[in-house]
C-alpha cells in the first residue's frame, strides 16, 4: 500500500480542512441562494398570472352579472306586459270584435290615424284624413246607419275649403249588450256639418 507523504504542518493541514469546509459550505449556500431566487422568480411570476387571471375572471363574470341582469330587467318587463294583457282579457267585455266592426265600417279611401277607446264608458274616437268630401260623407252615413253598433255618433266640422285630403275626427260610443259603464259619461258633443 502506498502512503502519501504529507509536507504540511499539522495547523496548516487544519487551516487546509477548514479552508475546505468554508468552500464546501460556501458552495452549498450559493447553490440554496440560487435555488431561492429561482423559487422567488417564479413564485413572483405565478403571482403576476394569477392576478391577471383574476382580473380577467372577474371582469369577465361582471359582463355576465351586467348581462344577467338586463335579461332579468327585460323577463321582468317582459312579464308585466304578459301580466297587463292576461289583465286586458280578462275583462267582462271583449273589445277585439268590437274593433273589428270599427275596422269594417271604416271605408277603404279613408286614412286612420288613430283610435282610441275608454273602456269604462265605451267611448271611442277616431282621426284621420279622406280624400275627397264624397269619401268623408260616406264615412259619416255608415256610422250613422250602423245603429245596432254605435250611439251617439258625433262628428265635428269640417273646413269648407278643403276639397281633398280632409282631416277629421269621429266619436261616438260602442254598444255593447249587458254593459253598463262603471263610469256615466256623455260622449263628446261636435256639430256635424258636411255642406
């Protein structure tokens, strides 16, 4: 066997060990500091992409509470109207028929613009142009005649001057057999002068 001949003195050989240790723990601290900021770098980086997630996600799930409530805003809406016309049909007295006598009693020349009728005391009123003078006669003569439909036909005057396109407006009330309006109102009384 060999033996290695040693030309140290016994305190350099321990400065030696020592000097050794220092680099071997030296070393190991380095490599643990690398370790840590290498730790510190990606926990850092983990923390960035989670905050921007975040962020996404809880924008993203305001949008969807922002939208969810408009659609709960518009079923809302949606249903109170649904609500008002069961409510409408509901009613003692259906109206739609009604309407529809209006409709065919209106001649075809003549323009509606609108009408509008009270439902508590079945007073209707028309407005609209005719075409001619002839067109708004017969307008008047079949309301008029149509006695079994209507009562209290008044139709206010009309400018003498115009010959074409002439603006009027038509009232009266709508009879209907069994009803008695909850609230007792005169239709609105209008000169008839077609002359």
């Amino acid at each position: 066997m060999l033996k290695s001949l040693n030309l140290l003195s016994i305190d350099e050989q321990k400065d030696l060990r020592q000097e050794r240790m220092f680099m071997i723990v030296r070393n190991i601290a380095a490599i643990f500091i690398g370790i840590l900021i290498f730790a510190s770098a990606a926990i850092y980086a983990a923390k960035t992409i989670i905050l921007e997630e975040s962020d996404l996600l809880f924008k993203q799930a305001q949008a969807v509470d922002d939208r969810s409530k408009q659609i709960n805003e518009k079923v809302g809406a949606f249903n109170q109207m649904l609500a008002n016309i069961e409510k409408i049909q509901k009613e003692d007295i259906m109206l739609d028929e009604k309407i529809l006598l209006i409709a065919e009693t209106i001649p075809e020349k003549i323009s509606i613009s609108s009408l509008n009728i009270d439902k508590e005391t079945l007073i209707f009123s028309i407005s609209g142009t005719a075409p001619a003078r002839l067109d708004f006669n017969e307008l008047k003569n079949k309301f008029e005649q149509a006695k079994k439909t209507f009562k209290e036909i008044s139709i206010p005057d009309i400018s003498l001057t115009a010959r074409t396109d002439i603006p009027f407006t038509l009232s009266g009330r709508l009879i209907v057999e069994g009803f008695i309006p909850k609230v007792k109102k005169a239709a609105p009384a209008q000169k008839s002068n077609t002359e």
